[in-house]
C-alpha cells in the first residue's frame, strides 16, 4: 500500500504510480473548491503519461487545524474512505470513480484519489438549486434511502458510517458549537429568530439526534446540499463528498437539503410540496406505508432544527474575512431563518 501524503507536495509521479496504478509522469495540481467544503483540502491534479485520465482529484485533511481536529474526532476521514471502499457500488446514483483510498485510524491522515468529474454542470449553493434541478435532487435523494431503508444500522456497527445517535456527538458538539457560536455571534449579524434558538440548541440536540437515529433509519449522506450535486449531460445527478455519511431518519437529509440549497422564498413556497414528492418517491420504490406517516414530517422539522449545527461548526474554520466564505454563512444563517420561522422550530426546543 502507498504511504499517505502529508501534503500534495508528496503527490508526486512516482507516488500516483504506486498508489493507483497509472502510468504517470507528470503531476501539476492546483487547489479548488476554496471556501466550500472547509472539512478537506481539495486539489485538481493534472496528469501526463501514457493511458492516464487527465485530471483527478486528490483530497487530504484541511489546511485549517480546527477543522482537522473536528473531521478528526468525527471520524470524517475515515467514512470517506470507508464509503468509496464498501458502499460506493451499492447506491443508485452515480459517484466519483475511486483511484486510491488510505485513513489512518489513529491520526488525522488521510488521502482519496478520485474520478474527477470536470465538465459536470454544477449549482452553486449561494445561487440556490431551480426547482426543477431539486426535484431531479429530491427523486435521488428518495431512490438512495430506499436502498437502505431498515438495511443500514450494521454499518454504524461495522464502522461504515456514524449512528446519529453515536455518543461522539454530545460529547464533542457542544463545544465545536459553542466556539463556532461565538465566532458568528462576534462577526456577523444574527437574525432574531436563530438568535433565539442558538443558546438553547445544545440543550436540545441530544435528544433530537436520538430522535432521529429512531427506526425506520436508512443510510444517509449527511451533506446532501447544491454544492455536493452536479449534473451529467443528460441531467442525471452525480452526488460527491461522504465524510458525513450516517445512520438515520432519512427527513435529516431531507431538511438540510431543502432549508439550506433552495433560496429562501422558494422554499417558503414549495418545502412541503417537495417534502410530499420525496414521501412518494420512497412509497413508489417499496418504502411500506406505515414508515410514511406524521412522524416523519416531525423528523423532517426536528432535523432542520439540528442543522443549525451546519453553519455555526462551519464557522470555526473559515475566514469571516473572506467574501466567499462570509457570503456562504451568511446565506446559510438567512435560510436557517427561514425554516425556523416557517417550521415554527422553536417549539422543538
């Protein structure tokens, strides 16, 4: 097995060889997707020689060490690996090729090669999803936890994935909260209605989570949003990024999709609409009836309230200076506004 990079200076052409197989002899990377994912540093790598593809992607822990010690303790690095290795064949929508995956168990060291798939149409999560490329979203999201609808909880067992309702998170979220808290509550203006629930959501969270690690349970992405969606040519989805991936209540991808890649208006008018379009995908593809009753709209609201966690751990390790950066919480904060006054999510607390 190849060793893991320590940084993408050592994705060096005798490396790639070694660790996939391809005949390369040149690489030149370049850094992308800066100020979206903020869990990963993330490099297009350019490759010459022989049969190899053009490009692939090369992923490796974060540049920012809040970030590293958050993916870390979570166990991001090692779903993600764990993912492309186990789970990657079995899920019904099209995923990045895997060249090579390693994780240190006991570090935060980690590396995936990747399919790259430039030339996909993607959403920029600032823009917000068209209706139209969310109900395409929505119908995947249906066909992907069908798949594993009452089938998943062995994988939180094995390691695979991460119960939502694993220990880790009680223990380690309500202080990566409180300091990504207190970063945005310093740094940004704070719309009255999140100001009223983020002080209170820590309080809330572990019986939410234990709420929705209830049956029926499924694999869940666990970043379901615009900027981990592309679309092929013909207008099929292509999901990316599994450092989330989970065991629970499928309304938790759901709502972290729908309150937080849709404009906010469009999903102050259609969220129930859409909520009922995935509700009959799942019916449609064997999900029986009684798994689709009242309960799964509470999980629906229950989750959006959790995901508050979203853009205030966010928050940690990114650079409030920066307009992309600030812009992406800052529209994360406005939408999370939105769903807690349309969802009436202080109820929930």
């Amino acid at each position: 097995m190849a060793s893991i990079p320590d940084t993408i200076d050592d994705v060096t052409p005798a490396w790639i060889r070694d660790a996939t197989g391809l005949p390369c002899e040149d690489v030149e990377p370049t850094q992308i997707g800066v100020g979206i994912g903020v869990s990963s540093a993330l490099y297009r790598v350019a490759l010459r020689g022989g049969s190899c593809p053009s490009s692939v992607i090369v992923k490796l822990p974060a540049l920012d060490e809040a970030a590293v010690f958050t993916s870390t303790v979570l166990r991001m690095y090692i779903r993600e690996v764990a993912f492309f290795e186990r789970l990657a064949a079995e899920v019904p929508v099209r995923v990045p090729a895997l060249h090579y995956g390693a994780v240190d168990p006991d570090t935060s060291r980690f590396v995936v090669v990747m399919e790259d798939m430039a030339g996909m149409r993607i959403i920029d999560q600032l823009e917000g999803m068209t209706i139209e490329d969310t109900e395409v979203a929505v119908d995947a999201l249906a066909a992907w936890h069908a798949t594993w609808w009452r089938k998943a909880d062995h994988l939180a067992d094995e390691g695979v994935a991460v119960s939502l309702g694993d220990p880790i998170y009680p223990a380690v979220l309500p202080i990566v909260f409180a300091e990504g808290w207190e970063k945005l509550a310093s740094g940004m203006e704070i719309a009255p209605a999140m100001a009223a629930i983020g002080p209170r959501w820590t309080a809330a969270m572990p019986q939410l989570l234990q709420d929705l690690s209830a049956q029926p349970s499924t694999l869940c992405h666990g970043d379901y949003r615009a900027d981990n969606i592309m679309f092929d040519r013909d207008g099929s989805p292509v999901l990316i990024d599994f450092q989330l991936t989970g065991t629970g209540s499928g309304a938790y991808d759901l709502a972290y999709f729908l309150t937080q890649s849709l404009e906010a208006d469009v999903a102050r008018d259609h969220e129930r609409r859409l909520f009922d379009r995935y509700v009959e995908g799942l019916r449609s593809a064997g999900v029986p009836d009684e798994d689709l009753g009242d309960e799964l709209w509470l999980d629906y609201r229950k989750a959006a309230l959790f995901c508050l966690v979203y853009p205030v751990v966010a928050s940690r390790g990114m650079d409030l200076s920066d307009p992309r950066q600030r812009s992406l919480l800052s529209c994360m904060n406005s939408r999370f506004t939105r769903a807690a006054e349309q969802l009436r999510l202080d109820e929930l607390l």
